[in-house]
C-alpha cells in the first residue's frame, strides 16, 4: 500500500494511542505515536518533520 503521509497521535492513554495507529496504517498513512507533550515535541523537532498531529484524538 502506497504510503499517504504523516500523522502522529498524541494521547496521555497509550491504548488509544496504538488503536489510532493501528487503524490509520491500516488506511496508508505512517503513524507515530508519543504520549505526552514533551514526546511530541520530540518528535516534531527532530523526527517527525512535516504532517498533521492529532492531539487527544478520543
């Protein structure tokens, strides 16, 4: 399957965090995860450049 970006999740919960993943990877689409700010910022500094961020999806 042809990969259609980026979205990170961010959720205190990882359990939501991996349903999340799990769901949008299964539509095409790369799917970190971090489960608290100073993870996210991690990630959007350094890692994961460009793409959406979904914060506290549910």
């Amino acid at each position: 399957m042809t990969n259609k970006g980026k979205i990170l999740a961010v959720d205190d919960t990882r359990v939501s965090c991996n349903i999340l993943s799990n769901v949008l990877m299964g539509k095409g689409y790369e799917v970190p995860a971090a489960i608290n700010g100073k993870l996210t910022l991690l990630f959007r500094t350094s890692v994961f450049s460009g793409g959406l961020t979904l914060i506290s999806p549910m």
